[in-house]
C-alpha cells in the first residue's frame, strides 16, 4: 500500500508554460522506470502553474525518486523553465485507490 508521497509545486517563467507542460509529459517514461514510484501525476492548476504528485510505498522508494532521473532534469532545467525553485512537499498519504491494490 502507498503510504508516502511527494506533492511538487512548479510555477513556469512567462512564455515558458508549453515547455513545462512538454517537460512534465514527457517525464511519464522516467516515471514509468522507476519501480519505486507506485503512481505518477503530473498536473496543470492554472495558466502558469503546474504540479506533480507521486506515490511510494516506502521511503526507500521516495528517495529514489529524488534522486533519479526525473528530479536531476528538473534541476538541470530549473533556471530556464521556473519562476522559483520547485516547492518539494513531503506527504504521508493516509489512503489511497490504484488499480491493482
């Protein structure tokens, strides 16, 4: 059962929106490779603000996450695609329905 997860807030620089949202698509492959991270949502709030929430079942999985592939290219585009830096919110997920559980 999921109990951990991560809620990123991202807020793109003007005239960067569609280059986050093509980011933040494309990463669902990265997601989808990393067997820690049980599920993967990334999120558009409004015109210019986005968000990722994942799922795991333990930290050892969470900390996977943040140290794979998907959380170095965020970082590597962090300057030319965000207002700010990324608002990482840990969460514990009291509960959950996923397909399979």
């Amino acid at each position: 059962m999921v109990t951990l997860g991560l809620f990123v807030l991202l807020e793109a620089k003007p005239g960067q929106e569609d280059e986050v949202e093509s980011f933040l698509r494309e990463a669902i492959a990265l997601a989808e490779a990393e067997e820690g991270t049980k599920a993967w949502f990334s999120i558009r709030l409004g015109p210019t603000t986005f968000a990722v929430f994942d799922a795991f079942d333990d930290e050892a999985g969470r900390e996977a996450h943040l140290s794979g592939q998907i959380a170095k290219s965020l970082e590597e585009q962090t300057s030319r695609l965000f207002a700010k830096p990324p608002a990482v919110n840990r969460l514990n997920i009291l509960s959950a329905k996923l397909p399979g559980q």
